[in-house]
C-alpha cells in the first residue's frame, strides 16, 4: 500500500504509549493498534483530528505517501 502509517514513530517523539492516546481520543486501544500497523482500509477526519490534536502533529507527520514500484 503506497500509504504507510508512522503513528508509532510520533508516538514515541512525544513519549506517549498507545493506551494513553487511546484514551485521550476515545478510541478502543486495539483500534489504535490497528492504526499503527496500518491494517485499516481508512481513517475518518475526525480520528485523524484528535490525533493530531493530542500528539500536536500535522497529518502529514504520520502519514506519508510511497508510491509502488512499477512492476
């Protein structure tokens, strides 16, 4: 997937554990998990709003565009 996640990445700049944005967003852990393994098919603005809002990011610091290789 072109997409790739670096939630964890941000994470751990601001020394935060999962739990805690979990909590601070109000979403379930395994969710945030989820998210950082980048096994979801999306996120919702609304998600990525309070994560950024917690983590004190842009969307762009944890979410970065790769294009595949042409096969």
């Amino acid at each position: 997937m072109p997409i790739i996640i670096e939630l964890d990445v941000m994470l751990a700049r601001r020394k935060m554990r999962s739990k805690e944005l979990a909590e601070r967003i109000g979403i379930t852990e395994q969710n945030v998990s989820l998210l950082k393994s980048g096994k979801v098919k999306g996120v919702r603005f609304e998600t990525l709003e309070k994560i950024c809002e917690v983590l004190d990011c842009q969307p762009g610091d944890i979410l970065i565009y790769e294009p595949e290789p042409d096969s």
